[in-house]
C-alpha cells in the first residue's frame, strides 16, 4: 500500500526541522554504543558493587571482570536492568509486584541475568483529581523520567526492560529511556482490571451528586464498583492509550496491552519480553531504541491515537517524548494527520464501551492492520521484533501453554472498532485551534456535533473552585464560556480538570450551550462537553487569557478551527494583562511537596513544546 501523502508529508517536515537536533542526538547514541559491553566497561571495584548481592551463579553470568571460576564462556551472559513504577496504590501497577522474580527466572534459562536498576514514582491522577497533588501529577513526568535515568546510569546492563503503565508513567520512562538510546529496551505492561460498573452509569451518577440528587454513600458505591481490582481503569483515558501507542510504536511483546493481570497468557507474555530484549542483545546487530523510535515512529503513533480517539494529553507528552529523541513535532502535526486519519475505534469517553469490549472487537492489533493497509502508518519501521511493525498485527494466544499469534480476523464489534473504509468518521477527531486567544485543542470525537460551535459571554474564574463554587449557587444558569486560567505549567504545574465535567455537562444537557477555555489540561476523559484546552501561551507567560474579561463574547469554533475573543482589535490590543494574585501564587506552591517543583515551574516550557523542564 503507498503511504498517504499527508503521513508522508508530515513525516518528512518533521525530519527536516529535526535535522541538527536529530544528528545531535544519534552521535551521542552512537558514541555510548560503541563502547565496551556491560559491566567490562567499569573497573573492578564498582562491578563488585554492582553484583555484590547477586547469587553467584548470576555473577559468573554478569561479569567478565570477577575473579569468579567459570565453567565456560557460555555462562558469561548480558544483564538486563529492570526500572519498575510498581507500587500497591496503583490499580495498575500493582501487578508488578511479582514481575522481577519472572524476569530473572526467565533470563537464567536463556543464559542472562537481570537486576531491579531502580523504581520511579507512580502517581494516580483519579487519586489526586481536583487536590493540591494533582499539581504535581504533570511534572511527575519528567521526575519519572530523572528517575529512570538515575536507574541506568548504574551503566552494568546490556539491555532494559520497562515496567509501567499509567499516565505520566509511560512517557517519563520512554523519555529517561532514550537517554539511553544505545540500549534495546522493551516495555511490559501489566493489563486492564475487569469490566465493572460501566463508564457511562458512572458518569451519570457522577452528575446526579453533582446535582446533590445523589449522597456520597451511593456516589462511593459506584465508584467502587467501577475501579474495582488490579488493572488499569478501564475507560480510554490516558493511561490506555499509552498502551496503544507503545503497540503502535512497536515497543511492546505483540498484542500485549490490554490482557487483563489475571489472564492465564500474563505471566506467559511477560517472560516473552525477556525472551525478545535478549533476541535482540545476541543478535548484536541490534537496532537500540534511540535509533528505533525515529520521525516515523513517532508518526505512527500519533496516527494511532487520533484513530482511536485517544487522551488529549498527548499533545503534551508525545512532544515531549519525541524531544527526548532530538525530533520536533507541534500541533500542526497532530492537527495535518488528523484530517486524513480517521476514526475506528468508540471507546468511552468517545463512545460507550471500554477496553476490554475494545479487546474482545480486535483491540491494537486490528487498528494498526488497518491503518497499515490504508497506507497511514509507515510499514518500514523497526520494532523490538525481527518481523517488524505487521507482528503487532495480530493477537497472543495460548497454545499447549505455548505463545503463539493468530490473525486478528475481522471487527468482532462495529459498533466498537470499524475498518478504514467504513469508519465512525473521515477524521482522527482533533481540532487545532487558533486566534486572538492563541493556539489550543479540542477533542470533537465525544462532542455533539450541534456543539462544535458555541457562542457565548465569558465567565472568568482563577482557579477550578471558582468554577465550582459559582455552579453550586446558579450563578452559571446561562449560555457560557467558562475561562479558567492560570492552569498552565509555569502557574500551577497544569492539573488536569476533570472535577469541571459533571457540572458543566449538568449545564449543557439542561440545554444551555456551554464551553470551557482553559491553559490547563482535560485529559482524555474531557466527555461531551466542548473544552478548548493547553490554551498556549498560557496566562501566566502573558498570554492572551489573561486579558478576558466578564462578559467578552467567545467564539469557539471547531469546524473553522478558531478560538476567537470578539472584541474590537484596537480595544483588545491596548487591554493590561491580569496578574496572579500574590494569594494564589502562594497557594500554588505551599504545601503537598509543591515547593520543591518551584524550579520545575519556572523552567517548564508551553504546552505545546511539551512542557518539559530538562530543555
């Protein structure tokens, strides 16, 4: 199939601009992957401790440098370095309590040995939504990814595994890991929990409380019943479609996503990423993964995400990620492929299924055939499997308790997955927006179509309590556009807003027309109500936000692709930009460990370059 000529186009601008911090990047990779394998580059005092605590079976295997009999050069195998975000607060990261003893287990019988190089933190933005640690959560990226580079910088391992799963968890690992780009690195995830009490009743009891029909005995009762067990949450926010993109990027063991942890084939998959990170270190003609995920990789999977619908949070994240390998995308790009990529999947919040209904319909698998045979994803890429980018075509199974991969076959569920000749709609569902209140998001794939414009007087309001305080006394009874700013990086670290949902879509399905306009972020949960967001640059930096006034008419239009204050120019140029007040810049960094990401805040770069404090 010849490749679109948009994909195409977009891939070879980015390559372009990249050039000088591309060429950057590869020199650096080259230079560590031309040094001595593992632990023979160190002297003997620092592999002693390295190894110090390993079985000695596993030092005769790790170390050419102990003075350790050995049987025979065989034994002399590569050391895998794990860096693990398990923790038992996460739904989701709790499975990976027991991975390590698999990965060492399973590297002994292929001659290798494994250590945990380090743990990085794991936070939980259902956990923190609408409290003063959800504004830590963004930044919790780029720690994650410090995190992950001090693992490695151990400098004893001839490859990685990467074990996470969750929001900021994948990107921060991906991003420390293409610090070490010289290495093949191969990510494991740990799966969705089982399908509970289903997304759209939770978010109508979620609207019921909102409305105090509801007390918070029931409210908990459902939310309970929703997030319920080990997995992943189950709705296609950001923690899931990270998993989307890492099959698309061909980071993953084949089909590896979305097996739920209790899953007889779990334990199986995970010994497989051994298997594939050690294929690719005897192969010595390995491609690491600084030189895999490459301007075409990236382009996959943003090609994937807006085919699935998948969370606005990567527009921040995949920025950031692609940075991290000397590549430069922006919103043009996103917003280029998303006019011919279109939509095949409708999992909630752009639907009503969830992943695991997505699963069962053909999951990751059948998506990527899909935009391979449509020729929108590049088909000449390099994975961590020698079959490259079609193995993730297909699905695991068991076989006489063996993997093996079968045909994905075709949508087990239209009403969940579509193929690209019949798909939900001709576009990948995302707008940029651009005009006199500078440039943002919209994610029309969930939005009414009678809601792609709205119209409206603003309301202005400086924090999301604001917003929640004029809904609860009816103040907001009315068609509106809710402006709530000094939610970007440099402001508050941008927490997502997802406490602004139930009360705004209360208002639309009252029949209001409603809209929000925001520098802070609304994740891939930001529903049907119509949400301009990452509004770069952000109030804080003097952006335009913060000359909008009570009462200015906003115009937001997701078909023309404008977000427009309608106020004479002459007026609106001569308009004084608001400040912080000195009480909400002191309640954006006291308390909750905020004063020790003040440097973070400082430095973070606009939405649109990723956020990212390291550049």
């Amino acid at each position: 199939m010849t490749l679109n000529a948009t994909v195409a186009n977009v891939t070879a601008r980015i390559a372009q601009r990249s050039q000088t911090t591309r060429a950057a990047y590869l020199e650096q990779v080259d230079q560590a992957s031309a040094r001595k394998p593992g632990a023979e580059r160190l002297g003997c005092a620092n592999v002693a401790h390295a190894f110090a605590a390993m079985p000695a079976e596993d030092k005769s295997r790790a170390s050419v440098l102990l003075a350790i009999p050995v049987v025979s050069a065989t034994e002399r195998g590569p050391n895998i370095g794990v860096v693990t975000a398990y923790n038992d607060l996460l739904s989701a990261h709790a499975p990976f309590q027991h991975y390590p003893d698999l990965v060492k287990d399973e590297a002994r019988k292929w001659g290798a040995t494994a250590q945990v190089a380090g743990g990085v933190p794991a936070m939980c933005d259902g956990v923190t939504q609408g409290t003063p640690g959800m504004e830590l959560s963004l930044f919790s990226r780029d720690v994650i990814a410090m995190a992950t580079a001090v693992s490695l910088s151990h400098d004893v391992f001839d490859a990685a595994l990467m074990l996470g799963v969750c929001d900021k968890i994948v990107p921060g690992l991906l991003i420390g890991a293409l610090q070490f780009g010289h290495l093949p690195i191969v990510f494991v995830p740990a799966g969705p929990m089982g399908s509970g009490l289903s997304n759209s009743e939770k978010s109508k009891i979620r609207e019921q409380a909102t409305q105090g029909l509801v007390g918070r005995a029931e409210l908990l009762k459902a939310e309970s019943a929703a997030y319920h067990g080990e997995g992943t949450c189950t709705f296609y926010g950001t923690a899931n479609s990270n998993q989307m993109l890492l099959e698309a990027m061909g980071l993953h063991v084949p089909g590896t996503a979305f097996v739920n942890p209790g899953d007889g084939m779990r334990n199986e998959l995970t010994r497989e990423s051994v298997r594939t990170v050690l294929q690719l270190v005897y192969a010595k003609n390995f491609t690491p993964i600084g030189h895999l995920v490459d301007e075409r990789c990236i382009v996959n999977a943003m090609v994937a995400l807006l085919a699935t619908g998948g969370s606005t949070n990567h527009l921040i994240h995949w920025v950031a990620v692609a940075r991290a390998a000397g590549l430069i995308i922006d919103w043009d790009d996103f917003s280029a492929l998303s006019d011919v990529v279109p939509l095949l999947a409708r999992v909630y919040p752009n639907g009503s299924a969830d992943v695991n209904q997505f699963q069962a319909a053909g999951g990751p698998g059948y998506v990527i055939r899909e935009l391979l045979d449509a020729g929108l994803m590049h088909a000449d890429v390099m994975t961590v499997r020698a079959g490259g980018i079609h193995e993730f075509t297909q699905k695991p199974v068991g076989v006489n308790g063996q993997l093996a991969w079968e045909d994905i076959g075709a949508s087990k569920d239209e009403s969940v997955l579509r193929s690209a000749s019949s798909p939900f709609s001709l576009t990948g569902g995302l707008r940029l927006l651009k005009g006199n209140l500078g440039r943002s998001v919209m994610k029309v794939s969930a939005v009414p179509e009678a809601c792609h414009v709205i119209e409206a007087p603003a309301h202005v309001f400086n924090s999301q309590e604001e917003l929640l305080e004029a809904f609860s006394t009816g103040s907001m009874n009315k068609d509106v556009v809710c402006v709530v700013r000094w939610q970007g990086p440099q402001a508050n670290g941008m927490p997502e807003l997802h406490k602004l949902t139930p009360p705004l879509a209360v208002l639309q399905g009252q029949g209001f027309k409603v809209a929000l306009v925001t520098d802070g972020r609304m994740s891939g949960a930001s529903g049907k109500v119509p949400a301009a967001i990452h509004v770069s640059p952000e109030a804080a930096s003097g952006g335009p936000l913060a000359r909008v006034l009570d009462g200015d008419v906003i115009r937001l239009d997701a078909q023309a692709g404008t977000l427009q204050v309608l106020v004479d120019p002459q007026a609106w140029n001569a308009r004084a930009p608001a400040t912080m007040s000195p009480e909400l810049q002191a309640a954006n960094c006291r308390g909750m460990g905020r004063e020790l990401f003040t440097n973070l805040r400082k430095h973070a770069l606009q939405a649109e370059e990723g956020a990212c404090t390291w550049l």
